[in-house]
C-alpha cells in the first residue's frame, strides 16, 4: 500500500511541490549568479598574476604564465595578419594602426612611413 500512500501524499502536496520546485529554481540561478561573479574575480586575480609576472615576480605561476604568453604573442601575430590583409600598418611611436598610405599617424602625429 506504499505506493496508494504515497500518490495521496503527492496529491495533497503539488501545490506545494510547485512552490518548492519555484523556490529551488530561483536558489539555483542565485548560485549561479554567485558563480559568474566568482568566475569574474578569479579572472581579475589571475591577470593580476599574469600582469605581476610580466613585470618580473612569480607567484609560482610561471609555466602557465609562460602559456599565457605564447598566447599574447599568437594574437599579435593573427593581429598582423588582419592589418596585413587590410594592408595597413603600426605606428612605431603609439602602436594604433594606420593606412600604409599616410605618412604621419593620425593619432600621435608621429612619422610612419
Ligand atoms: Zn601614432
């Protein structure tokens, strides 16, 4: 008769199972709301480490902050190939990326070409 009992049971609580099963739903994107902001804060920490590392102190990050690295270095190399398909170039002076046509760089008034 467990079963019986337990069909009753149900019944009697659906109303209140829907207001649990609400009230779990509205928790659990809480909890993920707290996730994203910690995901958020672990980033910042980590460039923190990143940026620390750069200027010369490891926080015992090394390796990966060597991957990390290789990783700046593969974007610029993908950034040249952009501003080589849209043949343009960089300002030596300010780095912001100018037509191979000018001759001064429109933002710092430096010589370019
Ligand atoms: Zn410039």
């Amino acid at each position: 008769m467990a079963f019986f009992d337990d069909v009753k049971k149900l019944g009697k609580n659906v109303a209140e199972k829907g207001k649990e099963a609400i009230e779990i739903t509205k928790l659990n994107s809480q909890i993920g709301g707290e996730k994203d902001k910690m995901k958020e804060m672990f980033a910042k920490i980590g460039e923190q480490v990143f940026m620390s590392f750069k200027s010369g102190t490891d926080h015992g990050f090394g390796e990966w902050c060597v991957q990390l690295q290789e990783m700046e270095a593969k974007i610029d190399e993908l950034k040249n190939k952009i501003m080589e398909i849209k043949d343009s170039s960089k300002c030596p002076s300010c780095g912001s990326e100018v037509s191979k046509e000018i001759a001064f760089c429109p933002k710092c008034g430096g010589k370019v070409n």
